[in-house]
C-alpha cells in the first residue's frame, strides 16, 4: 500500500491533472490511508485460491470470478489509461478485466509471491525493488527494471529535535524501535514484554504493538518504576510518524516484510530481523538479501525468548559494529524509486495514445 501511495504523490506533484482511482479490498485501514491521501477508493471481491484447503476453495472461487466481473464494471466507468499493481488479491481479478490495459508490476519483496508471479505474465513493465528480485522472473526479463522501493516524502522529512520532542524522549539515550507490522506480531510483543525489565536500565524503547494486539500490551510498561516506565513508549501503530521513529532509532526490532527492504536504507538504521515463520518464505528471502550485505543480523522467531536481550544489548552497546551495518543499510537506498516508477507509467499511459 505505502509504495503505491508514495508513487501517486509523486505522480500528482509532477502531472497535478492526474486521475486516479484506487481498487482495494474490504476491511483493514487501507481504505481509510488512501482516504486520507485524496484518493478515490472502490473495492471489489477478491480471495486467494492458492494453498486455501479444500472447503475454502469453491468459495473463493467464486470470489475471484465476481471480482472479474466487478473489476470490469469499475474499469468501464473510470476508462484508465494506465494501471499499476502492487500485489495482493485484489490486483489479480482488476489484470484478468484489464488485458488490454497497459500495466506495471511492483514487486516490493525479494522473491514474489504467486500472485505477483502470476500477475506478472499480463504486466509490460516489471519494477523490482533490487537486483536480486530478477531471478525470479526468467521468463519476463525483458520487461523488468529496478527501481528501488518508493517512499513517501513525509517519511523523511522529520528533524532529529522534532522526533524527539514528540516521542519526549532523550537524545542522550540509545533507543531501540520494536514493531510487527500493522497488525502486530504476539511473539515478538510477548518476548519483548519479558525482555523490558533487562532493556530499560540502558536504552529507551519505542514499541509498536499492532493494532490486533494492542489490548494486551498496552499497559507493560507500568509494572517498572517511573525512572524506567519514562523510557518507554507503546503505540498501536504509527502513519506518517513512523518517519519519526526511524529518524531517532539507533536500532529495531522487526519482521522483515518488504518495507526493511526499502524505509530501513533510507534511514540507515540496523535492524534485527525476525522473518514470519508460518507463511512463504518471502521474510526469510528479504532478511537473508539484509543480513548478506551486512545490514542486518536475523533471529528466528523461535529463538526470541533466549536470544533477544543478549542480541539486543550487543548491539546497542557496540556503536562501531552498529555504524558498520547502518553504512551498510544506506548504501543500498535508491532514493528516486518512486519517480522512476511514476516515469514508467507516463511512458505506457502516452504509449497507448
């Protein structure tokens, strides 16, 4: 969602007349952010058919071809010149309607997914996130460019003073940034939990519990006395303020989805991986690409509750292994991901003329 809101901001600064709609899914926030943007927003059915058991499948069927039908209705009425993809369920009923739609693909994780692969057979352009994302793509070659990941300008436009005035935390501290995406990872919330008596005597930590979980962790910092519950903040998640959080951490805590890959190099920030381990192995992919080129080191998801305080203090206390890996991060930023991203479409949108 946030690299296709930061290429239409792009895209509305340089071409202010550009029509846009945005085809997503029911439920989530992602209707309220787009919303948010000033972008029109309409949903369709869609359901995944791949790796769904059996009981499942028949109905998400269904699902797909009433999203094919709707897609077509949608497309038929804002009549677009040019569209763009960037995953999930939803796209792959809007490609079926759209065939002869000029099209990119965004594949914002190293190694694609299904749907993306899948998408990819009806795509012009490819746009990848780096280098290595080629090789999943033998057949279209040809058609892919690497871009980079495209961020969006409120990310980094925050200064140091103002991110600490808003989080009222000290600069004379270290400060680690703890998050499981969106929804929030239980394990990582938990192991942090147990982990926070040991931390707190020597960082500050910015937590982001996900939305999912916030309930059941919003208050952990209160069983600690006030010197250490005053370094540390909890929130369900974060928007645009997320920039803030990264501009102050010296290191995080997180999944690895497809945004370490992209808002982590912007920031230089050293990171602790911790790949999802009950999906595609698409975290373990983007963490291995992190942790090769000395950005990142990795913990499995089963090894938090033993190794996050030792891995967590090394680190924060060793600032010229943390340099290493912030030098690291930041020499694989690509800064014009998403204008690069934003010329492609043009280019189809004019080609189609």
């Amino acid at each position: 969602m946030y690299p296709a809101l930061a290429v239409l901001e792009g895209l509305k600064a340089e071409y202010p007349d550009t029509r846009t709609l945005w085809v997503g899914g029911k439920g989530g926030m992602e209707a309220d952010l787009v919303s948010q943007a000033g972008v029109p927003f309409e949903t369709i059915p869609a359901a995944g058919v791949h790796g769904v058991g059996l009981r499942a499948l028949p109905g998400n069927l269904w699902q797909l071809v009433r999203g094919i039908f709707a897609a077509r209705r949608v497309l038929g009425r804002f009549r677009p010149d040019v569209m763009l993809f960037t995953g999930g369920y939803v796209a792959v009923p809007m490609a079926l309607a759209g065939l002869r739609i000029p099209s990119v693909l965004y594949v914002p994780d190293i190694e694609p997914g299904l749907a993306l692969k899948t998408l990819a057979r009806f795509s012009d352009r490819i746009a990848v996130t780096a280098e290595d994302s080629k090789a999943f793509f033998p057949k279209h070659s040809d058609r892919v460019v690497v871009t980079g990941y495209p961020i969006r300008s409120k990310l980094v436009s925050w200064e140091k003073i103002d991110a600490y005035r808003f989080f009222d935390l000290s600069p004379d501290l270290p400060t680690l940034l703890v998050t499981g995406g969106s929804l929030g990872a239980l394990s990582i919330n938990r192991a942090l939990s147990s982990a926070l008596g040991a931390l707190l005597p020597q960082m500050q930590v910015i937590h982001l519990t996900g939305t999912r979980t916030w309930q059941q962790f919003t208050n952990i910092g209160e069983q600690f006395p006030s010197d250490l519950s005053a370094r540390y903040r909890a929130y369900p998640y974060l928007h645009d303020e997320i920039g803030a959080a990264f501009t102050i951490a010296d290191l995080i805590l997180s999944r690895a989805g497809a945004s370490s890959l992209g808002e982590l190099p912007h920031f230089g920030l050293p990171a602790i991986l911790v790949p999802y381990p009950h999906a595609w192995r698409y975290q373990k992919v983007n963490a291995d690409y992190l942790t090769a080129r000395g950005a990142a080191v990795m913990l499995e998801d089963a090894d938090l509750a033993e190794k996050l305080v030792p891995t967590v203090q090394d680190l924060i206390t060793n600032d010229d292994r943390r340099a290493g890996m912030s030098a690291a991060m930041k020499s694989l930023v690509q800064p014009d991901a998403a204008e690069s991203i934003g010329r492609i479409l043009i280019e189809l949108a004019k080609s189609d003329k």
